[in-house]
C-alpha cells in the first residue's frame, strides 16, 4: 500500500513540477510582453511629446510671420528684412499698393535722421520695381509745410527720382515725399526704395538716410 502511495505521489510530483515550469513560462512571457508594451509606449510618448513641441514650434512661426505681415501692411515697417531697423522707413499708399492701379505714395523721414541741411534728396528703387512716376506730381513736406521745388527729374536707366528744393532744408526738420500718380506694377513685389541726399556746399556726393521698404500686391 505504501509503495502504491509512493508510485502515486511521484507521479503527481511530476506533474505538479511541469505545471510550475509552464507557469514560470507563461511568467516571463507576460513579463517580456508588458516590457515591450512599455517600451513602446515610451517611444509613443516621446515620439508625441516631439510632435507637440515641432507643432507649437510652428504655430509660434506662422504667428511671428503673421506679425511681420501685419505691421508690413499697415505702417510700412518689416521685421524681417535684412535692412537693420535703424535704416528701415515709415511710409503709406493711399491705394494700399493694389496691382496696376494708380496710387500715391506717402514716403516718409523722421528729423532725428536728418542732421544736416539738404539741397539734394535722390530715391532709388530696385530693378524688380516697374511701375511708373509723374515728375509733375512730386511733393516735398517740411515739418509739415509743403515747400518749392527747383526740379524733379527721373532717371530711367540708373532708376533713380532725383528732388532739388529751391532753398536747402534745414537740418534735423522733418520730411514726407509725396509721389502722387504712381503707376503699380502688375506683379505682386516687395521692393527696396533707398533715399540719399546731398548738403549745401558737399562734394557731389550723397549720403544715406534709409530705406523704405514698399509692398505692392499683398492685399490684392
């Protein structure tokens, strides 16, 4: 009887032992399976932490660059430019620069830019500008005060719009130029107009004041 009892307990021992090996599998397999969900989960969370960060990264990118527009078309100045911000110039088109319409143009110098007295004023503009002026239409103010021009003259091959007041301005007073009757180009364009002037008794010479940087298209 006791060795019926031994034969029995071996062979349940064994059995019992071959559960317990299957278990432990069963075990490390669960255990292999949660670290690999685990780890991919890290890698999902880090992969959506990037994705967040790059999105906001954009987001804050389209706002700068809605800004830039923004302060561009409303008042003439531009954030990003590569003109540095102490040589970039206010301006205003009456027509807000609409593409092939005619248009004035408002160019503006502060008197802290001037200080010195002027007898010559000369505005460049780029080659990629093709709209068209009306020299019998050009306007100088002083402080204010409209003034007496000796000559206005356009330069077509060099590009440049040349103003000869009939008494010099005086220093540090305050200028706005007036192109009346602008002809817009046709194409839309973000076009560097430059403004050197020249004092009583210089050499023939120029110097530069700044630049206005003149959007033409970008509310069409």
């Amino acid at each position: 009887m006791n060795n019926n009892f031994g034969k029995v307990s071996l062979v349940e021992f064994k059995s019992i032992k071959d559960k317990l090996t299957q278990d432990q599998d069963q075990d490390r397999s669960v255990e292999s399976h949660c670290e690999s969900e685990s780890l991919m989960f890290k890698k999902l969370s880090t992969k959506s932490s990037l994705l967040r960060f790059f999105s906001v990264l954009a987001i804050a990118a389209a706002s700068t660059t809605g800004l830039a527009v923004a302060v561009h078309a409303q008042s003439g100045l531009t954030l990003f430019s590569g003109v540095d911000r102490d040589h970039q110039l206010n301006y205003k088109l009456d027509y807000d620069g609409r593409l092939g319409a005619r248009d004035n143009y408002h160019l503006k110098v502060p008197a802290q830019k001037l200080g010195f007295a002027v007898s010559k004023m000369v505005i460049s503009y780029p080659a990629t500008y093709h709209g068209t002026f009306d020299t019998h239409a050009v306007e100088v103010q002083a402080a204010g005060k409209k003034i007496d021009l000796d000559e206005v003259t356009w330069d077509r091959d060099n590009r440049a719009i040349e103003i000869y007041p009939k008494e010099p301005i005086p220093a540090s007073t305050r200028l706005e130029i007036v192109f009346s009757h602008v002809n817009n180009p046709t194409r839309v364009g973000t076009h560097y107009f430059n403004i050197s002037v020249q004092s009583p008794g210089d050499l023939p010479l120029t110097r530069y004041i700044g630049t206005w940087i003149v959007s033409i298209g970008g509310n069409d």
